[in-house]
C-alpha cells in the first residue's frame, strides 16, 4: 500500500469513529429523549437511516484493511456521506417532533463536516511522482 493511502486509512478510521459516534449518539438521544405526545412510528424513521450510514462506515473500514485504492476508497467514503447527509438531514427534519436535542444535531452536522473534507482529501488525485 501506498503511504498516502495508509494516511487515509486512519484518517478514514477517525472520521468513521466521529460520524458513527455521533449518529449513535443522536440515535440514544431520539429514544430517551422522546417530546411528550410524540409518536414513535415517525420517528422510527432514522433507525433505517443510522443503520445504513453505519454499513456504509463498516465498510470503509474493511476496504482500509483490505488496503483498498484510492479510487475504491473515494466511492465508498461518497456513499457512506451521501447515507450520513440523509440521516443528518433526518434528525434535522423531526427535531422537534422526535425530541431530538439541539446538540445531537450539532455533533452530528459536525461529524458530517469532517466527512466532507475527508472525501475531498481521498477523492483528490494523488500528485504525480517525480
């Protein structure tokens, strides 16, 4: 494996703890922390979309053992953001309804942020050798 890609392997592997913490954390927040009156059946709507952006982290981290290519890497990190956006985008939606707290929306928006540059970063050619 390349050093480059070994640098995004355990970049890979601390954006993956950030978002999988934080989308389980908005997760525990939305079950305990329920508004009174609020339906549970609409808010079982996130558990399907943590469940896929947590897939989609596994298997980032597979391939980072698997010592995947950059182009490989750079598929699978767009489509765990694509699944992690979805699930931010969620929690946004029915914040008040579920009884999400404004700081699991927070840690979540910021976990997807770092997934963002962190796509950018695996997504970027790698410089030509000299």
């Amino acid at each position: 494996m390349k050093p480059g890609i070994a640098k995004l392997g355990l970049i890979a592997a601390l954006a993956m703890a950030f978002s999988a913490g934080a989308i389980g954390t908005a997760s525990a927040q939305m079950t305990t922390g329920q508004a009174p009156g609020a339906g549970a059946a609409p808010c079982q709507g996130f558990m399907p979309l943590r469940d896929e952006a947590q897939k989609r982290g596994m298997a980032i981290g597979l391939a980072e053992k698997q010592h995947a290519d950059r182009k490989q890497m750079c598929k699978l990190v767009t489509v765990f953001s694509a699944a992690e956006e979805k699930a931010l985008k969620y929690l946004k939606a029915n914040m008040v309804w579920c009884g999400v707290p404004q700081q699991a929306i927070t840690s979540a928006a910021e976990a997807h942020a770092k997934t963002l540059k962190f796509r950018e970063i695996v997504c970027t050619e790698a410089p030509a050798p000299h």
